[in-house]
C-alpha cells in the first residue's frame, strides 16, 4: 500500500479524529480497478486496530429490490450475535420500533 500513502494518512487522520471524540466520513471514488476495494479494506483494518466496532456492507443488484438492504445486510450479524441485554441498547433512542396508535395491539 506504498502507493497509497497520501490516502492512508487522510484516513489515519480521521482515524484518530473520531477516537477523539470527534466525526467526519471518508469518500472514496474513482474508476474501476484502482484499488478502491482494497483501500477500504485497509481502513477498516487500522480502524479495527484502533479498538472501534467496524462493520461493512456491500452493495450489489441483489439489495436494489429490497428496501433498506444494505442497511439491514450492515447490522443483521451485529443484532444476531448480541445478547438480548445488547439488543435492548442497540435499538433504545431513534431505532426504538415505534407504532402508529391505530396500528397497536390491544
């Protein structure tokens, strides 16, 4: 990844910023076979060094007919493997399933 030295310090840097406490995204884009993939790969590897939870998902044509896909296909292992206590937590503030008033059970 010799080559990609200016890109890892960029995410190094955001790295480090978010374990700070701070925020931000990364996008990466370009042509085909530029080495994006593995780019990525890379940074959710120091991501994972770095002791943060990493998740990731891939889009392809088999989400497009599906609402919400690929944000299911990027926690569903997430949910799966937490214990109910975990659960809880996870879907507690705005991912709290919430229902219109006609539509609860009585």
């Amino acid at each position: 990844m010799r080559e990609r030295a200016d890109e890892l310090a960029v995410l190094d840097a955001l790295v480090a910023d978010v374990g700070a406490g701070g925020g931000g995204f990364a996008v990466i884009a370009g042509a085909a076979g530029i080495g994006k993939s593995s780019l990525l790969a890379e940074a959710r590897a120091r991501a994972a060094a770095a002791d943060f939870s990493v998740l990731h998902a891939r889009g392809t044509e088999i989400e497009r007919p599906f609402a919400y896909g690929i944000v299911r296909q990027l926690f569903e292992t997430l949910v799966k493997t937490s214990g109910a206590h975990r659960r809880v937590k996870l879907f507690d503030g705005a991912a709290t399933r919430r229902c219109s008033p006609h539509r609860q059970r009585r």
